[in-house]
C-alpha cells in the first residue's frame, strides 16, 4: 500500500543499524521458567500475560527499535486475550518480519540478564543456540551474560538487556547512490 514517495530521511539507507531492548518480569510460584525460549528447572517462572520470557521479549524490542518501529507492547497488546500465555516466539517472528522488510539482516546480538537465581551459566549455552536458531545466525554471533542484582533489590525479578546490530541486505554488492526498494 506504500507509495513509492520520498523517504523523509536518510535512514534508509543506513549501512547498519543499531537497536537496544530491555525487559523485566516478575517472579511467581508454580508457573514454567522460560528464558530466551529454553524452559529452565526453577521452582518459580516469570509472569505476565504471554509466557513472560523476559528476554525474548528485550530481544524483540530491540529489533524493532532498530528499525523505529512501534514497540512490543503496542503491537502485542498485554490486555488483548490473544496473547495470553503466547510464545514469544511469535512476538520475535513479526520483528524479524519487520527489519527484513525494511531490507536488513541481524549481524549480532548481545544480551545481560539480571536476576538471582537460577544460575544461567550451565543454561548459557542452550539459551545461545536457541536464539541463534530462531534469529538464522551462528551460535558465536549471539552473547548471553548473566549477573545477580547486586544492591538493586530486584531479587524476585529478572531483567534484560539486550542490544542487536543490523546490516542492510547485500550491502556489500549494492550500491550507494541508488535507494533500494
Ligand atoms: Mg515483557
């Protein structure tokens, strides 16, 4: 439906693209612990109205943010009935939909969790290769660290951050002066 009229910037264009997501949830008895689409053994999961995978969702804040698209909340309502307990898998899905659209491609990704327990060291690995598998790169272009909440007082959350590089398709092959469609 879009027009072929001028881009008002020249973002565009951009060779890369940078893009920044952060998330918390909260902690809560009896429900699966999730973390970058890996079920965890833990006695409590994360709420919230999706499966409260609190990094899914930093990551797919972050792919949307590097391409100023709207945010996860507002293009996954938490008070639409649809996406109670969803996979966040789908949320991530429509943000790679979205950057591809926009004629990029994920270079890397590099994520900080924070939380006290469980330990995410042993997990790390699984935690990479998931994202790795879901985002179509290689396991050494995805970091996953962990800390604990030192003097935050965040003990019954986890939080993330997580920041992704973007690279315009073929930019190695395409040229400069010409907009790509
Ligand atoms: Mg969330």
């Amino acid at each position: 439906m879009t027009s072929a009229r001028k881009p008002k910037s020249e973002a565009a264009k951009l060779q890369f693209r940078i893009g920044y997501g952060w998330d918390s949830h909260e902690f809560q008895r009896g429900i699966p612990l999730k973390i970058g689409g890996v079920t965890l053994p833990h006695p409590k999961g994360l709420g919230g109205h999706s499966d409260g995978d609190v990094l899914l969702h930093a990551l797919t804040d972050a792919l949307l943010g590097a391409v100023a698209a709207p945010d996860i909340g507002s293009l996954f309502s938490p008070s639409n009935p649809k996406w109670k307990g969803a996979d966040s898998a789908v949320f991530l899905r429509e943000a790679l939909d979205r950057i591809r659209s926009a004629g990029y491609i994920v270079a890397n990704v590099d994520s900080t969790l924070i939380l006290a327990a469980p330990k995410i060291g042993q997990h790390a690995a699984a935690i990479r290769a998931h994202i790795a598998d879901l985002l179509s790169l290689p396991i050494d272009a995805v970091g996953v660290k962990a800390k604990t909440p030192e003097g935050m007082g965040t003990e019954n959350a986890a939080i993330a951050h997580v920041v992704v590089l973007l690279e315009k398709k073929s930019a190695a092959r395409s040229k400069p002066q010409k907009e790509e469609r």
